[in-house]
C-alpha cells in the first residue's frame, strides 16, 4: 500500500481467437477488395463509405467470428459500467514491405478491436501513446512506466484480438519483413 490512487487508466485487452473460429475468408476478402481497388498507395486499408456502414460482418462465414467480437466487447463494455455494445464498422488492412500506419485513434468509437491474421516476423509493432501533453514535461531519456511512459509498443501474434478505448491514440510501425501484414480493425460504439 503506497498511498496510490490511480485517477484514470488506459486498458488493453488481448485474447487469442479460438482455433474453431475460421478466419481464413477474412484474408481472401481483404486481398480480393483491395485487387478491385485502383487507388492502392503504401499500406492499404478497406475504408471507404460502402464499408464504413456495413454493419455486419458477411454472413454466413463471419457470424462466428462476430458472435465472438460482440462477446468480448460487450462483456468489457460491462465491466466498465458501460451500456451494450454492436459492431459500427470494420475494415480490412494489408501492409505491404515498407507501409505504415501514421498515429490515429478512432473518433466515435467506444471500443476498437484488432485482430491479426498474418504478421510475419518484424512486419510492424502496434505503438500506442499517452494522452494529453505529458511528453512534454517527462525527460526523455526516463524510464517506461505506467505513469510516465509517453509510449509502449506491443507486437502482435498471429490471431491475436487486442481491444482498447476508442481514444487511444496508436500507429503501426514499419513493416520491414518482406511480406504483408494482413488485419482487421473494428469500432464498436454503444446502442442508442
Ligand atoms: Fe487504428
């Protein structure tokens, strides 16, 4: 007991998506659309108007994986105190050798989940940053820690889901295998 309190906190969930639950479809879309697409440039992401209101993931190959995605969430969205969850949108992201992702976090969400379908050795870790403005009062060359550190990067796994708060700002680091890392992001934001 050290008289601490922590005020807030910025969680990460990570599971390992069950071997019964078969993602191989989620590759093939990703490659098909991303064929279908002329405006490919560096890293390549699904997110346009017509899959930023697809609600669903395609029935029937994606019902298990969704029914699976809406159970972690809602039972984070729970422990927070939060009301139910549902899936907003997804997409789909290929980053080929050399792409990377620029820092974002993803406005409107509640949630935001990852799960990784092909990442080959050194293709890119996931950084993630701390909010407002503390880099610039920590001296750099301190320590990570959970009050200080300003970032902390995590490498995923293959079928690894990682879920965190929407605000969370992150990027992905550069992909410096010579083969693609192949994912796909969903929002979840709560039921009105
Ligand atoms: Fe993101």
């Amino acid at each position: 007991m050290d008289n601490r309190t922590n005020l807030f906190t910025d969680p990460l969930w990570k599971y390992k998506l069950p071997d019964t639950i078969n993602t191989d479809w989620v590759v093939d879309k990703a490659y098909n659309l991303k064929n279908k697409d002329t405006n490919v440039f560096g890293g390549w992401q699904s997110f346009d108007e017509e899959q930023q209101f697809q609600f669903a993931l395609p029935i029937p190959h994606g019902i298990q994986l969704q029914e699976y995605l809406d159970e972690r969430m809602n039972s984070i969205a729970k422990g927070l105190g939060l009301p139910a969850v549902s899936l907003l949108n997804y997409w789909y992201n290929i980053n080929p050798p050399g792409a990377v992702n620029e820092a974002h976090h993803h406005q409107d969400a509640l949630l935001v989940g990852n799960l990784y379908l092909k990442v080959p050795k050194d293709s890119g870790a996931i950084r993630f940053y701390r909010g407002g403005d503390a880099s610039y009062y920590i001296p750099k060359d301190s320590d990570y820690n959970d009050v200080i550190g300003t970032q902390i990067e995590l490498t995923p796994e293959e079928k690894d889901v990682i879920i965190f708060m929407g605000w969370q700002k992150h990027s992905v680091l550069q992909n410096k295998s010579k083969e693609d890392r192949v994912s796909l992001s969903f929002n979840y934001g709560a039921i009105r």
